[in-house]
C-alpha cells in the first residue's frame, strides 16, 4: 500500500488542549488530552530526538542504527514556558514548542535564525489492515532550501522536488530515477540561507520522503508503521551535520586494512581454479596493479554457502595460499539463503536450532533463490547471529579466504512478485518481536553484522572486510558496500558518480560501483573512463555478470589496457593520501568525498554541481561522462587549484574547459597541499617502501596537510602504535616554510621524504633544514623541483634570490 501525503489532509491531529509537562534529566515529556506524548531527549547541543506516541506510552526503546559510542551531553540546557510555549536553550539551538498543538520551531540561538519548523508536524492514521499507525512528520520548506541525502538514490544530488521511497530492493539493471533500490538510508541534510540541519528518521518501516513534490512549500516523511521518532542535527555546516550523524550511526569500527583500498577484480563467476589463475597471472604479466580476486557462486557446492566445489576447486586452500603468495587477497561471496537439504549440515543444524524465520502461521519461510527453494535464518535473533558467525571459521581460519561478499540480502527472492519475503513473515529483532514489515529493511544489515563479527574472529589478527549490497543506517560500522547491478551505460557511469557521492554524504563512505557496469558490456572508450571515475572511490573494483564478455583491463585492446594501467597505477601511488582520509573517517566521520555542495555550501554554484567532487580534502575530480570527449567544462570551486597533470594554476569560483583525451581527465590539486605518495607497487606490500613523495604545491598564505601511517593491518595502531604528520605550510613572496609535528609511536619502513615542489614562484638560493643550511645541490632539477630529506624534519624553510 502506497501511502500519499494527501493523507496529511486527514486523520488525526493534535487537540487544542496541551495537558502536563515533565522533565526527567535530558529528556522532557509533553502530553495532551488524548493520550499523545512528545518525548523530546537533548542528545548533544546541536541534536535533539523527537519521539512520539499516541497512546500515552512508549514501546520499548530500541534501534539497531544507534550505537552505544554516539557522543551525549550538553554544555547548556534551560527551559522556558510562557503562556503560548516551552521554550528548550541549549548552546547552540532555540527549540519552540507550541502548547496549542506541539509543533515544532528550531531556531539558531546565536543569531535567532529559524532553521526548521512544523507545519502540519506530527499526525498519523490508524493501520486497519496491520494495527499501529501510519505516522506522518510535515515540514515547511524554506526559501532556496535544497536537500542532499538518502542514501544510493539514482537521481540528481539535490532532491528538491523530488520523492522517495526506503524499502531494500533487489533492483537489476536498475536505472536513473529507480525507486527503490539496494540501501534504505533515512537520513537527509536541508540547506537553506548558509545554515544546514540534519533529520534522521529512524524507522525501520516503509518509509516515504517528499521535498516539495506534492505541495511545493511542504517537505514531509512518513512510514507504514512504528514510531515517529526522528533526529534534528544542527551543523550549521553540512560536514558538521554528516559527521554528527556518523557518530550517531557510528563510524566504521576499525581501519580497512590497507590492501582493501587496492584495485579488485570480480566477475560471474571466476571458475575452475584454472581461470581464477590464468586472470591473476595475466594482472602480473602485465604488470597491472590488484589486490583482491573474488569468488562468485560457483565455488559453492551446488550453491551451498560454506562449501566448495570440488571438481572446480579440489584443494581451495592450497589455491588461496598460493594466491595470497603472489599478493592476491581472496574473496568469497556468502549468500542467506540455505538450501533445503537434509544432508547439508549447515541446513541441519538451523533447523534443529529453529534458527529460520518462519511464516505468521508457522510454516518456514521458504523461497528460490540459486541453490533452488531454501530457508532463510533470522538474521534479527542474536544466537542466530552467533551461530553464523561461527561458520567462517572454516571458510576464513582454515582456508584463509580474506574477505567475505554478502550479496542477495535485501533479502532477495525469485519468482514472487514483490522480490522479497512476504510482510507475515516473523522476525525475533532481538527481542521486540515482528513482522518482516519492520525487520526488512534492516535483514541484510543484521547479515553484515554477524558476517563482520565471524570475518574478525577468524581472521585475527588480521584486520575484518566485508562488502555487502543491502544496508540501513548504521551498517557502516561493519562493512563496505556497492552500488549493485547497474548497467554498462554512460548513464550509469554518471549515475555511479552521484551514487558515491551521495552514499558519502549519507555516513557510509567506504562504497563504489561495478566498474564497468554489472549488465551488457562496455566498449573500451567507457570502461576506461570508468576506470578513471572508480580509482576515486573509496571501494574500488571491476565485476560484471560475465554474460555479455570480458571486463579485465586487457579485454579491450592496447591502449585502453595502458591506459588502465595508469590510473590503477595512480590508486596506488594516492594510497597513503586515501588511507589519511579513513583515518579521519574512523576519528571523526569525516566523509571521504565531498560533493562541491559539502565542500563549499556558501557558493550557490554549488548546490546543483553533480559531477564534480573532491576527494578527501585537497583532491578535485571531474569525471568525463560522455563519449568521444576531447575534455569538458567543469565548475573549479572558490579557492586556487593546480592542474595535476600541467600544474597550470587555476582561480576557481567559476566554470572552466579543461583538456581531457582519452589518456587523461580533469584533475585538480588544492594549493598549498602536500599530497602523499607510494612507489607504484603490484599489490599492497609487494615492496618495502623506503622513500615516501610528498608533492607541495606552493600558495601565498597557509595551507595545513596530513598523512596517516601504521602497520596497514592488525589492531597495534589502536595501542598507539601509529604515526601522525601535520605539515604546516606557510608561503610568502620568496619563501616557503613547511613545519612538521609527528604523534604516534609507529616508524615506517621509509626513512625519507622526496619533497617535489609545484609552482614555486622564485628561484631557491637558500636551503635551511632544522635551523641549518643545506647545499642548494641537494636540488634535483627535472621535470619538477624536488630534494630529498630525512622524514623527521622539523622545518624546512626554501628562501629566494
């Protein structure tokens, strides 16, 4: 049942009569005279939670999106009632509460600005069909409001005036304007008049959000069940809102290991050991970089998860060791679906265990999916979770599988017509019992959770990855994601740029597409810019459905493979730039990309740029998104950017063409930036790294930088056993200074830095290092500037003629 915000024109509202208040620490109670309750709880200073009933009290307090590490407390908190309002001060927000009918006013209380405010608010409708309410939330929208968010959404960044739906969806060869598909996220950020908020919406439900849609001045959200309980998060910067709603929903639990942020290579299906060999063996003769090899569905026992095909693969231990021995990390995809087979020791003991969700009636919930019909475990009851848990260690201690891939867990069902389980299926959710209504849209989540915790046993003391395709709000904490089956299209290309993008901007950073596209086949032109696009994100890796022909990066011919072969080689040279970047993640749920909009949200260029995105901090990327491109225009944010491959200084705040060829694309490096790099290696740990590049790119002012480095696996860099580097860099006219502060017990392999310098505007005639001068012969005059010095450098100050 679709529900329409008409609804919001009837059911139930507010009565006019306000009855009691009641202040219990950090929580306050407002009740009216039929039973309805608004629980409103001062997380922090910038964020509030509402909750509501309307039956005069509250079902038991439970979320899986919430983690117990979200930060809580407040620097100030007053209340003030006058005859018409309670008025809730903390630090940062002004909360106007009406008596007359609850609604809602959020103001700025250092500058009394109205950020967001009610306009019908809370009501709801009862559910005749299921019990409990469909709760509704409406907002006024504000003058210029734009909204971001949501999650993998296909459509344009800005959603205004747009409507969406959050049920996990198995969506194959999805499209632009899909909807639903693949992550339930209900989490946006509004921006209006240089101040951005937060509403996270966490319910479980069928949710709907509309940003203008329907009635252009009203943004609104509702569910088919549950609660209205929904977050307010005041930035007034959109990263502020972002990572205030990662440390809610939490931040990844530990540092990806590093080999994980290398090239990947998948397809459908990679089999017998005799082809997973031949394609790793040509990535090292032609000396293209990869980390990872994936196994698809046909390692299986007639796709029985946690066995292996003998005929394919006889002795798959032996295999991934000699594979890990040549640097390839091997991954396995992990399904839900258990097969229906009384032999089958897996189905066997959840069986015995009553470990399979079942139907309102009784029965199993039974459905087809590739092993043919099978049962499915409830993934929302802890012992279950336990238990499959405990499956890996075959899989990952014994065989030494590196990385386990959760795929069809929307949950995903063939041959019914909603794709998925039937609403009367029962789930325990961890004590509240329910139906599959509520635990949809968090089944695949509760997977990646007990996928994650067996991966972290099993295969310590190396760091868990995992990567799964469903996902709600919090399942950042456990693992990566893709965007799903998409299409080998240029629209897809764009579309998987906005999907990063968003998905970044929605706490989950560590994701990317199928390069490529999943369905049909790429020609070379679009695989190689899609390359081009997938080296900058986070997830980076190649898989197809294998149906329509090869996808390795020497399917095509020559020159594309060259070209591939650049750009991986670049992921590679960028990793310890990129592994900064997580580490400001897991420290501060920094996102990893940031649209131009979350880099600069004062610049109203910004607010509809879809292309263009920053990556990290100091890094501009413009993906060509079109065939037979000689270049493109671009908008080059507010700032001075270098070009990285002429270093041509460009002012931003404006559009601009930029050459691309085929062999290229529009890269820009912010000034002042000291940009990180490895030597090009085969796989992560191929080389000991003995000298680090740090590419300066000079800027008249400051500029601060940092590079984050430990034992790139393993949990020693929780016991400090890291290293830390802030470079501070200061320009003038005829000189340049670069500080450094190191914190961290951790020493590199490295011992120097091979500093390369970018648009110096005088000519060096003084060297000092640490306070004592160096012969100006230390200058190696190339293509670039560059000197070598010792890592630990406390300054070094380059003086001009």
């Amino acid at each position: 049942m679709i529900v329409n915000t008409e609804l919001e024109q009837k059911g139930n509202l507010f009565p006019s009569k306000f009855v009691s208040f009641k202040k219990d620490v950090d929580t306050l109670y407002f009740s009216t005279d039929n039973n309805v309750v608004l629980q409103l709880t001062v997380f922090r200073d910038s964020v509030l939670r509402f909750r509501y009933t309307t039956t005069g009290t509250f079902d038991n307090d439970f979320s899986y999106a919430i983690t117990k590490y979200a930060s809580k407390g407040y620097n100030h908190l007053e209340i003030v009632e006058n005859d018409e309002e309670y008025h809730i001060i903390t630090s940062k927000l002004l909360c106007k509460i009406a008596k007359e009918n609850l609604r809602i006013r959020i103001y700025d209380v250092k500058d009394n600005t109205l950020i967001n405010e009610d306009e019908i608010g809370f009501h709801w409708e009862e559910s005749y069909e299921y019990g409990g309410n469909i709760v509704k939330m409406s907002k006024t929208i504000n003058d210029r409001e734009s909204y971001f968010g949501l999650g993998d959404k296909p459509e344009h960044l800005n959603l205004k005036g747009k409507r969406f739906e959050n049920w996990v969806t198995d969506s194959y060869a999805f499209g632009k304007q899909t909807d639903p598909i693949y992550k339930a996220i209900p989490f946006f950020t509004g921006l209006h008049h240089n101040k951005a908020y937060g509403i996270f919406f966490d319910n479980t439900f069928r949710t709907y959000f509309d940003f203008g849609q329907e009635r252009r001045n009203v943004t609104s959200f509702w569910a088919q069940g549950g609660e209205m309980n929904y977050y307010f998060i005041y930035g007034p910067k959109m990263n502020d809102v972002v990572e205030s709603y990662t440390d809610l929903t939490g931040k990844p639990h530990q540092l990806p290991p590093l080999w994980a942020l290398g090239f990947h290579q998948c397809k459908w299906s990679y089999y017998p050991e005799a082809n997973v060999k031949e394609i790793t063996n040509k990535f090292r003769e032609l000396q293209i970089p990869c980390d990872a090899i994936y196994l698809d569905i046909d390692y299986m026992d007639g796709f029985r998860c946690f066995t292996w095909n003998k005929d394919y693969f006889p002795d798959p231990k032996r295999m991934v060791k000699e594979l890990l021995d040549d640097g390839f990390k091997t991954v396995a995809i992990i399904d839900p679906g258990i097969k229906i087979d009384h032999e089958y020791s897996v189905f066997k003991e959840a069986l015995e265990k009553d470990y399979f969700c079942k139907r309102a009636d009784g029965p199993y919930m039974k459905g087809k999916v590739w092993p043919g019909e099978c049962y499915f475990p409830d993934f929302t009851k802890p012992e279950v979770r336990d238990w499959w848990s405990g499956l890996f260690k075959e899989l990952v201690e014994d065989i030494g599988v590196q990385g386990v891939w959760n795929d069809m867990n929307e949950p995903a069902v063939m041959e019914v017509p909603n794709k998925t389980f039937p609403d009367d299926v029962r789930h325990d959710y961890d004590g509240n019992r329910c139906s599959h209504r509520k635990a949809h849209n968090v089944y695949g989540m509760q997977m990646a959770r007990a996928t994650y915790h067996g991966m972290k046993k099993f295969n310590y003391p190396k760091r868990p990855f995992v990567i799964t395709r469903a996902a709600y709000s919090g399942t950042q904490r456990y693992t990566s994601t893709w965007t799903g089956d998409n299409v080998a299209t240029w629209e897809h290309l764009s579309i998987a740029n906005i999907q990063a993008q968003r998905m970044a901007m929605s706490g989950f950073s560590f994701a990317g597409s199928d390069i490529g596209g999943f369905a049909e086949q790429p020609q070379g032109e679009l695989y190689t810019r899609w390359i081009q696009l997938g080296v900058f994100h986070p997830f980076c890796r190649v898989h197809s459905s294998g149906d329509h022909g090869d996808q390795e990066p020497w399917a095509f011919d020559d020159d594309v493979t060259d070209i591939v072969r650049k750009f991986i080689e670049l992921r590679y040279q960028l990793l310890p730039y990129l592994y900064t970047a997580f580490w400001k993640l897991i420290e501060h749920g920094t996102p990893l990309l940031q649209s131009l909009v979350l880099f600069d949200q004062e610049d109203q260029q910004t607010h509809y740029r879809t292309d263009e995105f920053v990556y990290g901090n100091q890094i501009l990327v413009c993906p060509i998104q079109e065939p037979n491109a000689k270049g493109r225009r671009m908008y080059i944010p507010r700032g001075s950017w270098y070009n990285f491959w002429t270093d041509e200084y460009v002012e931003g705040g404006k559009e601009k063409w930029v050459d691309a060829e085929i062999d290229s694309m529009p890269m820009f490096i912010k000034e002042g930036a000291i940009i990180p790099k490895f030597p090009v290696q085969q796989y992560v740990g191929e080389i000991e790294i003995e000298e680090l590049a740090l590419e300066v790119y000079y800027k008249l002012g400051k500029e601060v930088s940092e590079l984050y480095d430990d034992a790139h696996d393993g949990y020693d860099y929780t016991k400090g056993r890291y290293s830390f580097r802030t470079f501070k860099l200061t320009g003038k006219a005829n000189e340049l200074i670069i500080q450094q502060h190191k914190e961290g017990k951790y020493e590199a392999s490295y011992k120097t830095f091979k500093l390369n310098l970018h648009g110096l505007p005088f000519e060096i005639k003084e060297i000092q290092i640490d306070n004592e001068i160096i012969s100006i012969e230390n200058l190696q005059v190339n293509e670039t500037l560059s000197m070598v010095v010792d890592k630990n450098f406390a300054e070094i100050h380059l003086i001009g003629k």
